[in-house]
C-alpha cells in the first residue's frame, strides 16, 4: 500500500500490480489518507520541535566551541586534500582513509537535496528558505564536528572490522536500559529514513530526470526499467563490502562534483545580470516572503524556516547522525582532526553544489512557470531541469540527468552503508545481506511514486532519527571539548 501512480503510468501501474480502476481509486484514497498522517506528524516534527533542537544544538556548539567552524576551518581543509595530519605528516591508511571516509559523507550529502531538494525548498517556502538553510549550515559545521569527534571516540571493533556511529555513543550517553532503547531507536530510524525510505527518493528523482531526457527524445521508457537498473548497479556494490564502496566513492565524487559546479557557473555567468536580483530575493524572502515575486501565495515566515531547515538537513545531513558512521571507520591521527575534516563536508555540499543549484532556478526566472504534464508550478528535479534547459537548450535535461544519476547513485550507496551498520548492531552481520536486498527493492519501488509522498516519508523519519542523536550530542559536550583541549 505504498503506490501512487503518476498520470502517465496508471495504465502500466494497473497491469504491474493486477488493479483494476476501482481498486487503483481505492488505493489512492488509501494514500492521500496515509500522506495526510505523515503531513500531520511533519509539521509537528518540523514546525518547532526540530528546528529548536538542530538550531539550538549547532548554536550551543558554536558558541562553546568558540566558532570552531571559522577558526579552524583551513586546518580542515589541508587536513581533507593535504592528505595529511595536524602535524604536516603523511597519514597513515586504514580501512578508510580520511579522504575516503569525507568522500562517503560527501556523497551521502551531496545528493538529490542539492538538486531537487533545494527546488522543492525554493518552491515551498520561497527562495527565504535557502537563507535559512544557510544558517542552519553555518551552525551544522559545529554540530558535524561533535558528530565525527564522537564517531572515533566511540568506535569499536567487531569481526576484525572498526565500526561506529550514534549507536554507541548514544549508548554512552544515556546509561542502562535508557540508552540501549534510545540507540535501538536510532537504528530503526535511520535504518527506515535512510536505507529504505531516503533511497526511494534518490531513485524517484533519477527515475522523473531520466523520464525527461527520454520524452525528449521521443522514447517511451518506465521508470521502473530505470529503476531496476538502478538497483542492478547498486546490489554490485552493496554486496562487495565497504573498500568496494570506498573505492568508488572516491573516484565518482570527485568528478560529479566538479562536472556540475563547472557547468552550473557558465549557466550563471550566462545571467550574471540577473544575479543581483537572486541574492536579494533570499534575503528579502526570509523575513517577508510575500514580497518575493514568484513566491507562492500563503508563504510565511515560519514555512520558510521550516522547508529551509528540512530541506538543509536532507542535504548536509548535519545533526542527523547519518555520516558519522563514515567517521568512526577512517584511520584519524585524532578525533579533533576527524571532526575538523567533517566540517568541510558540509561546506562543500551547502555552500558550494548546493548554491549553484539555487542560483541556477533563481536567475532563470523559470520559478512559478505552470509544468503542463501536472497543471501546477514545476517542483522538484523537474524544477532544476528546466533551469537549465532554459539556458543550454534540450542539452538541459540530459546535463541534469547524467549529474543526478551520478549524485543520487552516490548517495544511495553512502546511505545503504549507514543503515548496513545499524542492521548489523541490531540483528548481527548474518542479516546485512536481507537489508541490501530490501533496499534493492525499494529502489525500484521509489520510482513508481509520487515526488510529494516520498519526500514527506523521508522528513519523517529523518525526524525521528534525529532526536535521540542530537540529545546525545548534547549530553557528551563536554567529551567533545576535553577531546578538542587533548588534542590540541
């Protein structure tokens, strides 16, 4: 009970499924009333609570850290592409190196949130969203340090293999039977945000873009197909263990990253006039929504904060304990250094791809154009893609399409590996195996559903995966700063 058609697919959907009409309107009913729910809880989750704990936990840590994100931050970065240690010296090679466990955060966060995340922020809460996805950034550097600080201070090592993540050092936090309930939620969360409901989104968009490029091309193919091969390219990866993992990520990052910034800036170069106008409407719109034109009616304030934190988290993932479990395996001279490096991959994700992304919409004054396939304004990667198809033709839709393939692809290995690691702390390593082959299914699945459903389902169980990582973070601040003073 997890299927809603797009318009285009009932036929195939009905077929796929053995459904008649009648059954395909009850199955509809049966999921606007399930979407209703989630809606409920996600503005619950997300209309204070979330935004309280994230904000305010990032404010606590940068304060207390003494702004460690500016500080520090050019240490970071020689730390991360230097390829070397706080003392100038070549780093030693473990089952991650530092670059390949900044490569896998990086490529769980740089993903379908830098693309259609930031159209369906721009176009939910208008463009104020990303103003306050910027700030949320700016204060998720410090919450990303605690997180990989505390990743290599509570790694352990199970089966000759080094292991951690929020799990343990919730575990740490909350003694007894407390924390062992907190850190077996957790792992169902991410398990269920991540792993399953996070990968039907990553193949939901790549299964819309690929759509595009084929109805350009006149060719009928369903996303289901581009779905199933999907899923074939990741089930190679995911039974061939984390170093085939590690190895790929740091080759593909790399060069997804620079095709799409270098592509991205000739489009805004290209309305480099309309630039000015972009920024301004950012600032303008996170305090008065209403007089941003192109935003739509009824945005306020508070929607902006909301879809900008949201939208802000599902892409750097700061706070959400998700890259963490890529911490805790790299071979770090310290946790400090650690930590330190794990700010720069919320830089580049927030302030780098995700920026040019939302340049690219912005200065192509395609915001608000009616999609005619839906009736209503274009959202989503279908957003994106016709920024750019605005400035560089039917070329558009195919430079979208063959970044997010590489960007979503990415990110679905990086989260597969987060919620592997879970499995395993819940169930043991016997049960990896059944959790990839589920995954594998849901990555067919998610492309057969609607854009809105399945980013709700994920803004929920990102929720939930959430608080029980953040109230950690919180309670071990002070393992954080003695790490940081040692260290030092």
């Amino acid at each position: 009970n997890c299927f809603i058609p797009f318009p285009e697919r009932a036929d195939f959907s009905a077929n796929l499924y053995g459904l008649s009409k009648p059954n395909q309107e009850e199955e509809r009913k049966d999921m606007e009333a399930l979407n209703a729910i989630i809606n409920k809880g996600n503005d619950f989750l997300w209309g204070f609570l979330l935004i309280f704990l994230l904000c305010g936990t990032g404010i606590y840590y940068t304060i207390r850290l003494k702004f460690i994100q500016l500080r520090r931050f050019g240490e970071g970065f020689k730390l991360v592409f230097g390829q070397i240690n706080l003392n100038g010296e070549k780093h030693d090679t473990g089952e991650m190196s530092p670059f390949q466990a900044i490569a896998t955060a990086i490529a769980a966060q740089v993903g379908t949130g830098n693309l259609a995340g930031a159209a369906t922020a721009i176009v939910s809460g208008g463009p104020g969203a990303i103003f306050w996805m910027w700030v949320s950034a700016f204060f998720g550097m410090a919450t990303i340090y605690g997180e990989a600080v505390l990743a290599q201070t509570y790694k352990e090592e199970k089966d000759g293999q080094v292991t951690g993540g929020p799990v343990y050092y919730i575990k740490a936090a909350f003694k007894g039977t407390l924390g062992k309930a907190m850190a077996v939620a957790f792992a169902v969360f991410i398990t269920l945000a991540l792993g399953f409901m996070g990968n039907m989104v990553q193949s939901n968009s790549i299964g819309a873009a690929f759509k595009e490029v084929f109805a350009v091309m006149h060719v009928n193919v369903p996303s289901v197909a581009i779905g199933i091969f999907v899923a074939a390219i990741g089930a190679f990866i995911f039974f061939g263990g984390t170093k085939r993992l590690a190895a790929v990520l740091e080759k593909v990052v790399p060069i997804m990253a620079g095709v799409y910034i270098v592509g991205a800036l000739i489009f805004i170069v290209m309305h480099i006039s309309a630039l000015p106008g972009a920024i301004s409407s950012i600032f303008i719109g996170a305090f008065n929504p209403q007089a941003v034109v192109g935003a739509a009616a009824g945005i306020t304030i508070r929607q902006a904060i909301r879809f900008g934190v949201a939208r802000g988290l599902f892409s750097n993932e700061a706070g959400m304990g998700s890259t963490p479990h890529a911490h805790a395996r790299a071979k770090a001279e310290c946790p400090d250094a650690q930590g330190l490096c794990a700010m720069v991959s919320v830089f580049i994700d927030t302030f780098v791809v995700l920026n040019l992304t939302v340049f690219v919409i912005l200065t192509s004054g395609i915001l608000g154009t009616i999609d005619p396939t839906t009736g209503e304004a274009f959202t989503g990667i279908r957003l994106t893609q016709q920024a750019f198809v605005s400035g560089f033709g039917n070329f558009g839709h195919f430079f979208v399409a063959f970044c997010l393939f590489f960007f979503a692809f990415s990110t679905v290995l990086g989260w597969h590996f987060f919620g592997a690691v879970n499995v395993q702390y819940l169930f043991g390593k016997g049960a990896v195996k059944l959790y990839s082959a589920i995954v594998v299914v849901c990555i067919i699945i998610g492309t057969t559903l609607k854009v809105n459903l399945v980013w709700d389902m994920s803004d929920f169980f990102n929720a939930l995966m959430v608080i029980p990582n953040v109230l950690a973070l919180l309670a071990l601040f002070n393992v954080v700063k003695d790490t940081k003073k040692r260290s030092k």
